[in-house]
C-alpha cells in the first residue's frame, strides 16, 4: 500500500463512524504513518503525547497510523473517541485493529 491509501482507508473508516454517531467529533487529521515490519514493537502514545504504557506487535507488515477524527467502537455499548491508533494491513489494505488513544464517551445504541 501506498502512503495515499493508507489514508483513504482512514478517512472511509472514519467517515463511516461519523455517519453512524451523527456528528463529526473532530476533523479528520493524520499525526503519523509508519510502515512496521513484522514482529517490530511498537510502543504508542496518548492524548498528551506521552508514550502510554501500551505496545504491540503484529505478524505481518502492517502501517500503523496515529489519527484524530471520529471513532466508535460497539460492543455492548458504543464508545466514541477523538483520537486513534490504527493498524492497517500492508497486503490485505485492512483495518486489523485499533486502540482509542484519546477520551472516550458513551453513546446511546438505537436498535
């Protein structure tokens, strides 16, 4: 994959989020992309910048992109976040998972 789209598979991802919670929580933004090779820690950071206490490693060739934009994640309830780690597969083009980095807040399901 390329840098570009790696980004459009972001902003989509976003933008779907967005749609589904009605209303844009922040402008989508990238704060860094990085191509990471397999089995490479990578350690994050949070809201303020500071490297958190989470890290992980994948077993493929992955972009792992820091974002700001809306994101929501439902279980049994939905929580919604500003701010993103997302891993994306190189070969597939696959979000393969996420980790909310900014505050989070609960919104109501509708069924």
């Amino acid at each position: 994959m390329s840098v570009g789209e790696v980004e459009q598979t972001i902003r989509a991802t976003i933008a779907t989020d967005a749609a589904a919670v009605r209303r844009e929580i922040r402008p989508f933004r990238l704060l860094s992309v990085r191509l990471v090779a397999p089995f490479e820690r990578v350690r994050t950071f949070g809201a303020d910048d500071e490297p958190s206490d989470l890290s992980f490693s994948t077993n493929a060739t992955t972009w792992v992109v820091r974002a700001e934009g809306t994101f929501r994640d439902c279980a049994s309830t939905c929580s919604t976040y500003w701010l993103a780690v997302v891993v994306v597969d190189d070969s597939r083009g696959q979000i393969v998972g996420r980790h909310a980095a900014g505050p989070m807040t609960l919104d109501r399901v509708d069924h």
